[in-house]
C-alpha cells in the first residue's frame, strides 16, 4: 500500500519511528488556513513550527485546507495510506477521524509510562497511583 | 497546490517568508528565542541543570527546563525527557521535575476524556463569576495596563512566545480575579500566543486558577510577587496597589463574603 506521512503541529519529530518505518514516503505537513485564523496563531508559533520542519528531510509543506488538501495529495500520489501520530487535540482528531473516509489511518500513539483510564480529576490523586511508574526507568 | 519553499537559509528569511505567506498575521517585528527544531530542543536538555530545578523552579530568575516548546510539537518526547532525568541519580530536583512532565500527561489523559469540553466549566465555579467579561480589555492585548508588573509579562509573551510558569499563573489571575474576565477569554488569548501553546495544558491551567478545575481559585499578593519574580520585574507603583494585601484581604476585596481562604497559600505549586 502507498503511504504519505501526515505530521501535525503536535508531533514535529523527524527521529520520530514512523519515519523510519516508511522510509519512501513522502513527507507532509499541511498549514490549515482556517485554524491559524480561528485561533490566531500568533506568529513565534508558526515560525517554530517551520523551523522544526525544516529539520525533516524532504518534508512538503502546504498552507490550505487540511483534509481536501489530503485528499488531494493521496491521488496525486496514488496513495491509501496516512501515516501519522496520535493527539489528544480534538480539532486534529476531528481532521483524522475525516480522513478515515478517504484512506487508512495509521496513528502512532505516545508514549506514556503509564496508561490510566481511570480520569482522574485531580492532579494530587493521579501522582498518588503512578508516581513510581514514573520515576521507574 | 503549490508547495512552500523549504530552501529558507535564516531565520529572518523564514520570518519574511511566512509574513508574505501568511500576510494576516500581526508582524511580530523580532524573532522568538526560541528556535524550532529537535537539535535546538536536544541541546537545551542537554544544557538543565536539573539538580536546580526542585530549589530554584518557583523563581522567575530560576533553572527551569524551557522544553515545553519542544514537547508540545513534539520534537522530542515527553519519555526520552523522563528517561534523561531518571539516568541522574535520585534526588527531589529529579522527582519534582518527572511529576512536571506527569502534569502534562495528566492535562492530556483529561482532555481526551472530555475532548472539547475543556473548553467550558469543568465543575462550579467556586466564587462568583457570573459577571465576568468575555472580550479582553484592549489594555491587557496591549500590555498598557499601567502595572508595570503585569505589562513586563504580557511583553515576555508576546516577543518570546514563551512565559515562565509562575508568571502564566500571575497573568491568569490577575486576568480572570482582579479584572474580572471570563477564563475562556484569557485562556485563548494565551494559547494563541505561546509557542508551546497547547489546549489541555493552557486551558486546563486556566480553569485551575479559575477554580472551574481545582478547590479554589488561585490568587497571589505583592509579597509571593516580590519573592518570586522581583528580579525580573521594573516595580510597582505603591498607590493603589491592587496585590498589596493580606490573603484574607484580597480574597474578601475579589470575593466578597462567599469565600473563606484556606489560611496558607504556597507558591507555584498546584495541589
Ligand atoms: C495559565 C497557564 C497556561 C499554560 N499553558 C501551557 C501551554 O499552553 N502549553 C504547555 O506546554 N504548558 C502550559 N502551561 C504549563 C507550564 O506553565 C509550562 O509547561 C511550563 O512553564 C513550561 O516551561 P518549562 O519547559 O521551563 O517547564 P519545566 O518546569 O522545566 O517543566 C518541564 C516540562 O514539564 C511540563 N510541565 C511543567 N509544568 C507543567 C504544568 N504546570 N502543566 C503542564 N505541564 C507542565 C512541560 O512540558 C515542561 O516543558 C500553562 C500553565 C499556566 C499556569
């Protein structure tokens, strides 16, 4: 299956192991448009995000829609699948959960030394049940 | 569809660049810096002293990691930081600086049960704030609030892209208690704004210093602001000094009779 690694604005990682898991894919990370106006991304933001993409080689960057812009560059590319990494932002899950329609979406997720299900809503209580799974290497 | 150059040489070129690119936004006039990158974020791990942090962290002069713009893009990750800090030897700096890093993963767990619903209330409110505003004052966007103190972290936020966590926390308070505007508001302004800006850490701080996500709300006073962030800051005038008061005082001025303090109130540090 032809593959595009999607990165979003959470997961900049040019060491990250879906790089090295599909080394031929192209590389892309899409600007949304609508997002930076909505929120206002100041620009220290986006200049950041440009730097940290600069380090990943042959990335193509694109400023647009992100999901019609997706689906445009899987045809390009005769593409299936969209490789990419989990987040808990719901306005890039949103965009994820669109894409489902249109490709295979495989999501790294991160990693976490523990993983608790339990929504714990203080802080005091969660360090309480994992701090020494967190300070365990 | 025509993708953007990638052949940028510097970072005003990159600056340049982006402006005509993105012509709405406001020109910065100086670049943040903090640069992008992971061997920017690698270098900067390298560069903690970690065995500071526990004993200096509450201080805006203070060792602290400046990683939360490489963590929140994610150029390095939040386990190959709390396994760098696990390969010192064990002290408090090492435990109080992986319960840090745990207060991201817990903002995340929160803000993947709830999805957008960190975007309002968590819980009751737990003083008034009913009448609280929902546009921010153009003084505080400005940063001509006429508080010297306050106008130096609105400036530090805006050039850098970047605010010590302390002074994240005098901003939010001074915003959402002493001039009575809605959390929300602040929140988005802020995350709009930081470079490490990130939904569940920024609007779930801002709801804990509202008291939408904690057991009370956060306030400080003159004296927790002198000690932990005079050295940064040109002094207040003293007439009409809006922090110079007692916890009772203050929380009876911003409260009213609603709200009894709990007596001791420590700096910097969530419960
Ligand atoms: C009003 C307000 C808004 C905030 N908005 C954001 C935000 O948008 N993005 C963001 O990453 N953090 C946010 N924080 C949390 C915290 O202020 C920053 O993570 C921290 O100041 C970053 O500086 P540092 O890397 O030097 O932290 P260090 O003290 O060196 O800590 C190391 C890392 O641990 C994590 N961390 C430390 N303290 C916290 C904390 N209180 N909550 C969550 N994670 C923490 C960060 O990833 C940080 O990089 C906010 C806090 C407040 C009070």
């Amino acid at each position: 299956m032809t593959a595009l690694i999607w990165f979003n604005e959470d997961g900049l990682n040019p060491a990250h192991p879906m790089v090295q898991d599909y080394p031929t894919a192209p590389r892309i990370y899409i600007f949304d448009r609508p997002y930076l106006q909505q929120w206002q991304i100041s620009k220290h933001r986006i200049q950041f995000i440009y730097e940290s993409l600069l380090e990943i080689a042959d990335i193509q960057i694109y400023q647009g829609n992100t999901v019609p812009l997706l689906r445009q560059l899987l045809e390009q590319h005769q593409a299936t699948e969209i490789v990419t990494t989990e987040t808990p932002n719901h306005i890039i899950k949103a965009w994820q959960h669109d894409l489902q329609s249109y490709a295979n979406l495989v999501a790294y997720p991160e990693v976490y030394p523990v993983n608790d299900h339990s929504s714990p809503r203080r802080f005091s209580r969660y360090w309480h049940q994992h701090d020494r799974a967190w300070l365990t290497p | 569809m025509q993708p953007l150059r990638t052949n940028l040489e510097s970072r005003n070129a990159i600056a340049d660049y982006i402006q005509t690119e993105f012509p709405f936004l406001e020109n910065t006039g100086c670049l943040s810096p903090h640069v992008g990158g992971r061997k920017a974020g690698l270098e900067r791990l390298q560069h903690f002293p970690l065995e500071k942090y526990a004993r200096q962290r509450n201080f805006l002069d203070g060792a602290v990691s400046q990683l939360s713009p490489y963590l929140s893009r994610g150029c390095i990750t939040l386990e190959e930081v709390r396994q760098w800090a696990l390969q010192h030897q064990a002290s408090h700096s090492v435990e109080k600086f992986v319960s840090e890093l745990a207060w991201r993963a817990f903002f995340h767990l929160v803000y993947q049960d709830e999805g957008d619903r960190i975007l309002q209330d968590l819980e009751p409110p737990k003083v008034p704030m009913r009448q609280h505003q929902t546009t921010l004052p153009d003084d505080i966007d400005r940063g001509e609030t006429g508080i010297p103190s306050m106008d130096t972290f609105i400036r530090m936020l805006k050039e850098t892209g970047y605010l010590h966590n302390h002074a994240r926390m005098y901003l939010a308070s001074y915003i959402v208690h002493f001039r009575q505007v809605h959390w929300r508001t602040g929140a988005d302004w802020m995350y709009a704004l930081l470079i490490d800006g990130d939904l569940a850490s920024n609007h779930l701080s801002w709801q804990w210093v509202a008291s939408t996500f904690s057991h009370k709300p956060y306030i400080f006073n003159r004296e927790n602001l002198e000690r932990y962030a005079g050295s940064v800051l040109p002094g207040d005038p003293r007439k009409d000094d809006p922090f110079n008061y007692s916890y009772e005082e203050l929380a009876d001025r911003l409260f009213g009779n609603d709200y009894t303090p709990a007596s001791s109130r420590a700096s910097g540090n969530y419960r």
